[in-house]
C-alpha cells in the first residue's frame, strides 16, 4: 500500500504558492511519482457473481475461487465474514483497502476536492455550499510532471495486474503470460487528457439502483470504474513486468521479488534499475528546462 500512503501523504503537502502559481509538495516541485504494484483503486469486494472476470479482486481470493468443486465454499465464506476477517488481520489498513471504512479514503484518493468548472456535474447551488472537503490528493498527483505505474502480470497474490497499472480487466494488453520472458515485456504511455481533470461520468447503461450495469467498456465495480476514469485522466506510464518466483531461495512471491533486495536473481533487479533510468531522465529534463528558462 506504500503508492497509496503516499498519495494520502502529498495529498496533506500541496501547495499553491502566490504570485507565481507554482504547485510544491513539502515544498519541492513535484517531477515523477512511480508506483510499484500498488492497489491504486483498492480491493474489489464485490466478486461473487464471476470471480474470474470481476476487476480488481485480491489475487489470491480469486485463486481460491477458482478451485474446481469447493471454490465457492471459501469465496463465500469470506464474503460473508470479510468485515470480522479483514478487521482481525489488517484493521484499519483493511477497511481502507476493501472499501469498508466511513471516511472512504481510497476514493477521496482518486477524487478531486473541489469540482472542476469542466465537471458536468458542478452546479451553482453546490459551490455556495461550505461543506469541509478533502485534501486535494488528486489535485496533488496531478502535479507531477511524470506518473509511472509497474505491476505483475502474473503470480502476484496481493496486488491484480489491472489495479496496480490502473486499468479495466478487459482493458489489458493481450499478453502469453505463460510465454512472455521474465523482465519488462510491455510499456505504454497514454497521454494526459481534459488537462487532468475528471473525467466525464460513465455513460453506460444503469441498473435498477442507478449503478452501470456490466459492460465490457466499464469496469465490473460502480466505484472502481469512478476512480478508475479520474486516475487514467492524468496520463500514466503503465510497465508490465513478469517476475521470477524461486521458491527454493527464499523468493516464493512476486509480489516481494519485484522490488526485491537480495541478489539471488537478476530478474529481481530489473525494475529498480528502469525506475532509476526514470527519474535521472526527469531530473536531467527539468534541469534542462530550468537551465534553459535562465539563460
């Protein structure tokens, strides 16, 4: 969950300084936020209906779901206890990343706090209102110059491949898992767009209770598919990474081996040494930039 504190973190450090405009976080210029399979839009718990195509289920649930015959013992058992189970393990860290606490702090995450004058939804009667709103979280991942997003594409147990790069299940490049040599095997960048602000509700059809109904173009989840569609807005760099799991060393997870510190294999090593390419070229671009701007 490190992407998300830090989320929360820079969040309650924005600022805008006068006269100049210039945005800061703890008082520095904000230039690459990278992320390294983080749940961006936290844990779908809303998985009983096709485990194996709703976005963003915990990994190893949907495994268990996936047992021939007793699957859907052990998935139904935890959906009926989840809220015992996950404040036994994890407490308020599982509130928040399941979607159960009050404060909803996930989605005030992927949220703007003040709504944006291209927002359709901003009407006269709601900017009068003097209601407390959230720290601009959005508003300060926004900042940055870069985003890059890194996830597993497969045998990670914490983390699904489509919540760590910010993507739908259905939205996933078509990827032999089984096949695809360990490493990076795809990197995309999508482009800013509406300059960073929310972008427009979904459009879809709506259920009985006004939510989206299932559609291949939004996600399976209501919520999700909101946060989804207001992160994606900002424009990310998305790797997809296949990590060596070597249960005979001590490396049995993916999820730990992606950014793993021990040596025993130079798969493990791969991503801290393209996130690093990553911010020096940052680093050299603004100092260009700056340097330029001075002379």
């Amino acid at each position: 969950m490190g992407g998300l504190i830090i989320r929360y973190a820079i969040g309650h450090r924005y600022r805008v300084e006068e006269p100049s405009g210039r945005e800061t976080i703890f008082g520095l210029i904000p230039l690459h936020y990278v992320a390294i399979t983080t749940p961006h839009v936290g844990c779908n718990d809303t998985y009983l209906s096709d485990i194996k195509k709703e976005d963003s289920v915990t990994p190893c649930l949907r495994w268990m779901g996936q047992i021939p015959c007793l699957g859907k013992i052990p998935a139904l058992a935890f959906h009926v206890f989840e809220s015992f189970f996950v404040w036994l393990v994890l407490r308020r860290t599982g509130d928040d990343l399941f979607l159960r606490d009050k404060d909803k702090i996930v989605e005030q995450l992927a949220s703007y706090s003040i709504k944006r004058k291209d927002s359709a939804a901003a009407t006269a009667a709601e900017e009068e209102e003097e209601k407390p709103r959230p720290p601009p979280y959005l508003e300060a991942l926004a900042s940055f110059t870069e985003r890059t997003c890194y996830g597993n594409i497969r045998g990670d147990h914490v983390v699904a491949w489509e919540n760590a790069t910010i993507r739908r299940k259905v939205d996933l490049p078509k990827i032999k898992r089984k096949d695809a040599p360990y490493g990076i095997v795809n990197e995309e960048v999508s482009p800013r767009s509406l300059g960073g602000a929310p972008a427009p509700a979904p459009n879809g059809p709506l259920n009985q209770e006004g939510d989206l109904a299932s559609s291949p173009t939004f996600a399976t989840c209501p919520k999700i598919e909101g946060m989804i569609r207001n992160l994606e807005a900002l424009g990310w760099r998305r790797v997809d990474v296949k990590t060596k799991i070597l249960v005979h060393k001590g490396a049995p997870w993916a999820h730990d081996n992606i950014i793993s510190k021990t040596d025993c294999h130079d798969n493990f090593k791969v991503v801290a040494s393209h996130s690093s390419s990553l911010l020096l070229q940052s680093i050299k671009t603004f100092e260009g930039g700056a340097g330029g701007a001075k002379k």
